[in-house]
C-alpha cells in the first residue's frame, strides 16, 4: 500500500505540473518577457497572457485528444469515459464532447475555428488501472491553453524603449515614495485592435490605494502599440499582464 500511495503522490504532482499551471510566454511566443531589477531591488514584468501557448495551425490536422495536448500522457489511461473540447468561436462559445478520444466533426470545426487570443479547455474523464493490483481509478484531466496570434503585439518603439517608459513613469516613482510592504501588484489589459490600451484591470491589489493608482496610470498611459495580427493581416485584441514586486526580504 505504501509504494501505491507512493505512485499516486507523484502521478498528482505530474498532473499538477503540467497541466494546471499556467505559463506565460512560452511554448512558442515571440513576444520576450522583461524580468528587470529596478531601483531598491524592485522588479517588474510584462508578459502576454498565457496558460499554455498555442499556434492555431497546429489543430488543423488533429484527429485524436493525444494530436491537441503536447507531451500527452497516454500511458495514464486505460480507457476513456469521455473527453469535453471548449472554446468561444466568432464570439460564441462553443462545447463538444465524445467518449473516446477520437474527435468529432463538431470538435473538429471548434478547433478550426477558436477565437485567437482565447482559452481552449479541455477536460478528459478516464480510468486507470493499476498494472499490479489490478484495481481501477477514475481520474480527470483539466488543460487549458491560450491560442497565439499569428503575430504578436509590440511596443511600437521596441522592447528597449518599453523598458524605459516603464521605469522613468512609474517603477521610479514607486521605489521613491512608497514603503516596500506595498511595491507589488498585477495589472491585466488589452491592446487592442488599432494598438490602444483597454481594459486595464487590477487583478492583485498592492496595498496601497497610491501604489495601485500609479500602476494603473502607468498602463493607460502607454504609448501606443502595434497591434497582434491575424493570418490574413488584419489587427486582432491581446491581453498582456503587467506585474511588479519587491525582491528579497
């Protein structure tokens, strides 16, 4: 019983790891992340907001769950009870589910068709048997990933010059006047089609009503960007995050 117990501490940890923690700007992105120390130890970072990146030309040719999810852990199952596609389509969001993990035509078409900048979830119910004492689990499987525009938005003026907006504007003026216990935050927005800024949101309060308001100024008053594109040209919507933090004690 011990060594069972054993093999399910580290399948949970596996599952835990790689497949429900979110990851940002990797996975194929070609937008870099600045993870810059400022003044006082304080460090920032702006990021696109991802789970788990993922180019929509790779879902063309899927046929089967295994073709969707990368590195996907077939060894765990021993049969399916079934396996939920989610995914908004032209603003509509859209489910389809089979009991087996070959796709359907209406799972098919959702991943032809996802809304770029979006979530795709995924949700596999499966048994597992365990090879030595022939008992049988059920287990759940929950993925989520973001997928990527064709290309990526950027600071219209390059990522040198982002670095320096952001600190001249508001790190600076953070580390200057606001005691350590609230240099922390996290902002979401959108840049949107034509590069503007939108809905900026403060997802992890500082503390600290001015901190907050610096933050937010900070983002809305950014330059503007060039926007994300679709495989035809055309501007789409990306959301970025923006977070800062203090390093150390």
């Amino acid at each position: 019983m011990k060594t069972r117990f054993n093999k399910m501490q580290i399948f949970l940890s596996l599952l835990l790891i790689l497949f429900m923690v979110p990851v940002f700007g990797q996975g194929g992105s070609t937008f870099q992340p600045s993870f810059l120390p400022g003044p006082q130890d304080l460090a920032f970072d702006l990021y696109p907001k991802y789970r788990r990146p993922l180019k929509k030309e790779n879902l063309h040719d899927a046929r089967l769950i295994r073709d969707v999810i990368p590195g996907y852990p077939v060894n765990w199952i021993s049969s399916y009870v079934s396996v939920e596609i989610q995914a908004t389509c032209e603003g509509k969001a859209m489910k389809a589910i089979t009991p087996h993990e070959e796709l359907s035509t209406e799972q098919k078409n959702i991943l032809n068709n996802p809304d770029l900048s979006g979530d795709l979830v995924i949700n596999v119910r499966y048994t597992y048997q365990d090879p030595v004492t022939k008992e049988v689990e059920n287990n759940r499987m929950h993925v989520v990933m973001s997928i990527m525009p064709e290309t990526e938005a950027q600071y219209a003026t390059g990522r040198e010059d982002m670095k320096k907006y952001l600190k001249e504007n508001g790190i600076n003026k953070i580390s200057e006047s606001t005691p350590k216990l609230f240099q922390k935050g996290l902002l979401r927005f959108t840049i949107d089609e034509q590069g503007e800024i939108t809905n900026t949101k403060i997802l992890t309060s500082s503390g600290d009503a001015k901190t907050d308001q610096v933050l937010l100024d900070l983002i809305n008053k950014m330059p503007k960007w060039i926007p994300a594109k679709n495989a035809k040209g055309a501007g789409i919507q990306q959301d970025f995050e923006f977070s800062l933090g203090s390093l150390g004690c």
